[in-house]
C-alpha cells in the first residue's frame, strides 16, 4: 500500500466560506400580527380608495391589503378574525388580477 501523499503547499481540503450577496448586511423583515390571517394593519388605503365603486359591496365591503408578497384583495369580515383568510394564499396571477380587476372602472 502506498502512503497517502502530502497535500501541495498553498492548497486546503476546508471548503470557503459562502460569501453573503448582501455585502454582510441582513436584510429587515416585516412582521405581520399572524402567518395566515388577514389583519387591519395590513390594510393598503391608497390601493383600496382606488377601488371601482360599481365592484364594492356595501355589505361586505372589499379591502386591499398588502402582505410580503404584495397586494391582495379580500372582505372586509375577514379583517382580525383570528382565521386563515384563503385570499392571502392564491397564486400570485391570481391575486395581482384580482386587485386589477377590481381597480378597473
């Protein structure tokens, strides 16, 4: 058996170290009451001023609200709830149309 060789000078078997694209800084997350549910201080009032009279509920009406992944459109009942609002988890497409939709006149 031959005995293992001597690494050459200058090289290491210890991986880098993974560089941060960042330069190091840490990028600020915004924190929502809750993961799942839709809250009044999510709320988007210029998006939801825009909203086309002929498409709001006096009812129940439609509210814009804007989470990580940006503006999304749900009744108002479903503000501070404590449930999951199933309008937060559309696709994307799907929510930025809906927006769009409703801000159509």
């Amino acid at each position: 058996m031959a005995a293992p060789s001597a690494p050459k000078a200058g090289t290491t078997n210890a991986r880098p170290k993974a560089k941060d694209g960042a330069g190091g800084k840490k990028e600020a997350k915004v924190v929502y009451p809750s993961q799942f549910g839709s809250h009044t201080s999510m709320a988007n009032e210029e998006l939801t001023g825009k909203i086309a009279a002929a498409k709001q509920d006096a009812t129940d009406a439609w509210v814009i609200l804007a989470d990580e992944r940006g503006p999304y459109a749900t009744r108002k009942s479903r503000l501070d709830t404590g449930l999951a609002d199933p309008n937060r988890f559309v696709d994307q497409p799907a929510r930025d149309q809906f927006v769009k939709d409703l801000s159509a006149a």
